[in-house]
C-alpha cells in the first residue's frame, strides 16, 4: 500500500502538468517499473539518483545552460531550506551516517521534530535550519548521495534570491528539468513513505540503531 504524505513541490508541478502527454507518462510508468523490480531500498534510491543525473547531464551538455546556470560549489543557500526525501533515499543516507559520513546529529533532532510542517521548520533560525549534512564550508558530506531534489535544482535567477534568513522562501527561476522531476514522482509514488529529510532520517537512523544496537542516535 502506498502511502504518500508529501511531495516535492516543483516535481509534483510538472508531473501534474505533464503525466498525460506521451512521452513523459511513458518514463513516468517505466521508472515505477523498473524501481519495482528491486527489493533493496539502497538500491532503489541510487537507480533513482542515476536516473536523475542522467538526465540532468544532457541538459548540461548545452554550453548555454551552463553559462546561465547560477549555482555554484559551496553556494548553499538552498541547503537552508527544506527538502523532500522518499524512504528509500532516508535509508541510504543512514547508512551513509552508520558508515562514518559527517552529520550534524544535534541540528538534524532539532530539525525532525518539526515533522513535515514547514512553518515550524521556518520558525529556526538560519543557522538552525541548516542541512544536517552541509559542512562549515558549505559543502555537502553526502553529495554523491544527496536527495533527488538537490540533483534538479538549478537556479538560473540572481543567486541573492535564495536567501531564506527571513524565513520566507522567495521566487526563484529554475532550470526546467521535467524528465528529471518525473523520475522524481514515480520514485516518490513507489516508495512506502515519503517526508521532510530531517524527519525521515532521525526515523531511518532509530531503526537502524534498533537493529544493530548502533548508538549513533542515542549520543546525540
């Protein structure tokens, strides 16, 4: 049975706009279909991000999309806002912490106790509503695991427009990326549950801390 509880807003946008035409309900259907076919959640969520890349590849692969491409290495302003992640992409990134990968385990309890309401997630502070995984110098400890959303989010307005230290997420123009975000929903749409990254992560690492009889929950 599926259960799905949130979406991301801008994949959710183009597969509400798209999921009738042709060709995208095609990848939308062959996407669910393959992610079906394994049993193992770590290996559905990197199928899932190789998916993603490879298509956000080819969009890159115009020097013209490159050139008007704001995001750049350690521009982390939208590592402050807050990100949807299916089950599946919850477990690999524990897995990732259980292996030794950097986390921030006080700020990632703080930030999972506001659940999937974005208005309680927006009442921290800046520095509070950080990415548990996001480094002092801006840089992700996971990038080559980081969440599909992460991997679809282009900005190709005034980067000063991500700025969220007012709480508020302001509008910015993206990088259309619609085979990508419909990868995105047919993974979200397969998995069992889907959440906030904070949320489904401290839930991810408590299951795993039960299994194992790790500790890495408990000290922090």
């Amino acid at each position: 049975m599926e259960v799905m509880i949130f979406f991301p807003a801008i994949a959710y946008k183009t597969y509400e706009k798209l999921k009738d035409e042709k060709s995208f309900k095609k990848l939308f259907k062959q996407t669910k279909k393959k992610l079906r076919l394994l049993s193992s959640s770590i290996l559905r969520a990197e199928l899932t991000h190789k998916l993603i890349d490879l298509e956000v590849k080819k969009l890159f692969d115009d020097p013209v999309v490159k050139e008007n491409v704001s995001c750049k290495k350690s521009c982390s302003a939208c590592c402050h806002t807050q990100v949807s992640v299916t089950k599946d992409e919850a477990e690999l990134l524990a897995t990732k912490v259980i292996d030794g990968s950097k986390v921030d385990l006080h700020r990632l309890r703080h930030l999972a106790e506001a659940g999937n309401e974005s208005s309680l997630f927006y009442m921290s502070s800046y520095e509070q509503r950080a990415c548990p995984f996001l480094s002092d110098e801006g840089n992700c400890e996971v990038y080559e695991d980081r969440p599909s959303v992460c991997r679809t989010n282009h900005v190709v307005s005034e980067p000063s427009l991500c700025e969220t230290k007012q709480g508020v997420e302001n509008p910015v123009r993206l990088l259309n990326t619609f085979k990508a975000d419909m990868i995105i929903m047919a993974a979200f749409k397969t998995s069992q549950e889907n959440g906030s990254l904070p949320f489904m992560l401290w839930k991810a690492l408590k299951r795993r801390s039960k299994s194992t009889n790790d500790q890495v929950v408990i000290k922090a």
